[in-house]
C-alpha cells in the first residue's frame, strides 16, 4: 500500500495543494522557503492518520477561524495504490473532529478508470494495513517513543519468546516485567548500535531502569531512561539538539524494520537540522536504505536531502499572501495566505529552484 496523491484544502497556510508522487521512487522531499508551508504538509498527514491530534484553532486557516459554512474547515484527501488498484479515502473535519468520511476505489479497464464507492467501515481496514510515523523538528518525545517500543517492537519482535509466557506473571509483578522490558529493549539497542557507530565510532545506546515501578503507566513516561553514551555524560537531555534528534530518528528507522506486515509511511520534518554536512550525509544515505521498504517524506532546506539532478518527488512550495482583507464577523484583518506547489517544469519554476537552491550561472549546473 503506497501513498500515491496527496490533496490538502483549507489547512492552515493550505488552500488547495495537490502533490502527486512517483511511486516508483519511495523517497519524497519537500522543500522551500521559510514560512511556505512545507511542515503543514506534514502536519495535515499527522491528523488525516490520528485525527485526535487535530486543533481547531490551529488547523483552520486564521481568516477562516470563526467563518460558517462547510467551505472553513480541513479537507485531507489520499489516495493509496496496491496491486494496480487506487484507493481514495477523503477525511473532512468539522469543529470537533472528523465530520464526513468517503471511500471509493478507482480501478482500470480498458484503459479507462472505474471509480466504485465503498462502505465506511473499510476504511479502518484500509488504514489497518499502514503504520504512519511523523517526527517533528522540534518538541520531540522519547517517552512516547519508549511507548511505541514497548507496544509495537515488544509484542512483534518477542510474541513467542520466553517473555511471552512471562506476561501475565510479569503483570502481576511490576519488578519482574521491569526486569524483562529493559532486557528487551537492551536486545533491540544491541542490534542498533551497529547503525550508531556508523555515524562516530564511540556512540552506543542502551535503557536503563531509573526507579521503582508504582504503576505500568509510570514504567512508561517516567521510570524508562533512554541514554546514549559519547563516552561523556549518559542522559539523552545531555547532548547537544542535533545528537537528540538523530537518536530519535535511527530508533524510528530501527523500530520500523521490524514492522513486517504493514506498509510504513515515515515522515521526518527537517532532518537536517542541528546537524553538519557529513552526519547529514551518512542520515541520507541510512534513509535512502530504509526507502528500499518503506516510504519516506521528509522537508529540508538542505542540498544534502534534495535531488538537484532528477527532481524525482522534489516538490517546491512558495507561499502567496493575498491583499489585506477586513472580516465584519469578526472584527479582524487578515492577509489570506496560499501554500502553492511551484511547476518546476516552467522556466519560472527552474528559476525558483536555482534560487532556492543558491544555484549560480557559476556553479555545475546541476539543474540542465
């Protein structure tokens, strides 16, 4: 199952933006200037996938907030392929959440296509059968990170190990289950330290047990600590921004690689930032290798990240901001602002993509 088209309305900086991507090519970047937009992209897949997550207030465009009518609020429509079979489910929310759902595949005959409505209740059949990641540039959680260790790699890696028989006993008995979580997890920080030390010699990672369990919930967000030793301090909170996210983003990938029977889509918001060329390089290459078998879209300003020779799935986004405009309801001026997708197959869009990218007539031209 492949996310193939992307249709983005009314969210946030996103009027209507629509981005088609090469299936063929499981690497996607998305790239532009500051402020264009390129995070909202991700953001607007975070709650079509964990609509739980989405905020009113934040989600709506500012000079819809406060409108009526079902034009004002989020509009997020994707559409999957598996086996020469499009699946296209459009989630619209409303003030409290998701308000209307449709599901309709779109199949080939002929040369024609064929679009059939589906029932509501294979969606969740459908969705099932993805396992979506997102990190954030910043504000990231290695709690919950811990928490989907624990739910997703511990039952899949170790269901018919000598823990499995343990579960109920280590249930009953906090020490124990401690006891058996570290150890796994130790397991899984065992099999990813190899891919550490590919980025410096002296890193390593491992989980530690840092008090007594009062309650399972504790053992979650509290009493697991992640360290990683550079053979100065251990505590994760200790290193420098650049050294946090990268840990988060290789246990990601390493708990990715265990997931077997779903099809990934990993997002990853700038994961260049906070880190210099050459570990920029060796986490591109590391990504490239997890888009082998799983899809990954990423933003970045950085030339490490983007195809400057293809411009296979490099989606360049500029932001337009519309004339100042008085709301009556509200009593608020806004400037109505556009998140657009750049045709890069203009002279326009090749102009814009050199400036962007600080190409000169000087330099190789990447681009010809």
């Amino acid at each position: 199952m492949l996310l193939k088209k992307i249709n983005i309305k009314r969210f946030r900086s996103i009027l209507d933006l629509k981005l088609d991507i090469n299936t063929r090519n499981n690497f996607s970047t998305i790239c532009g200037a500051n402020n264009s937009g390129k995070t909202n992209v991700l953001k607007a897949l975070n709650i079509f996938f964990n609509p739980d997550e989405y905020r009113l207030k934040e989600d709506v465009p500012s000079h819809k907030l406060g409108s009526r009518g079902g034009a004002t609020y989020p509009e997020i429509v994707l559409t999957f392929e598996k086996n020469n079979v499009d699946h296209v489910i459009k989630r619209c929310f409303g003030v409290n959440g998701i308000e209307i759902e449709q599901y309709e595949k779109i199949t080939f005959e002929d040369g024609k296509q064929v679009r059939t409505p589906q029932e509501l209740k294979e969606i969740p059949k459908i969705l099932n059968q993805i396992a979506f990641f997102f990190i954030p540039a910043i504000n990231i959680s290695f709690p919950n990170l811990i928490n989907n260790l624990i739910d997703d790699v511990y039952e899949l890696e170790y269901e018919k190990t000598r823990f499995s028989g343990l579960k109920k006993e280590l249930k009953d008995s906090f020490d124990k289950y401690t006891n058996g979580l570290i150890d796994i997890l130790n397991k899984l920080a065992d099999e990813i330290n190899p891919i550490f030390k590919e980025f410096n010699e002296n890193w390593s990672v491992s989980f530690q047990n840092t008090s007594d369990v009062k309650k399972f919930k504790d053992l979650i967000s509290e009493d697991v600590e992640f360290y990683l030793n550079d053979l100065s301090n251990r505590n994760i909170q200790g290193k420098g921004s650049g050294l946090q996210r990268l840990g988060y983003i290789l246990l990601h990938s390493k708990m990715i690689s265990k997931l077997k029977k779903k099809s990934v889509i990993l997002c990853i918001d700038e994961p260049d930032v906070y880190l210099h060329q050459g570990l920029q390089k060796k986490l591109h290459g590391h990504l490239l290798e997890l888009a082998k078998a799983n899809q990954i879209i990423i933003t970045s300003h950085s030339q490490t990240f983007i195809d400057c020779y293809k411009l296979d799935n490099v989606f360049l986004l500029d932001l337009e901001i519309g004339e100042e405009i008085f709301y009556q309801r509200t009593q608020a001026k806004y400037h109505p602002l556009n998140t657009c997708l750049v045709d890069l197959k203009v002279e326009n869009g090749l102009k814009k993509i050199r400036e962007y990218l600080g190409i000169t007539d000087e330099d190789f031209d990447m681009l010809d």
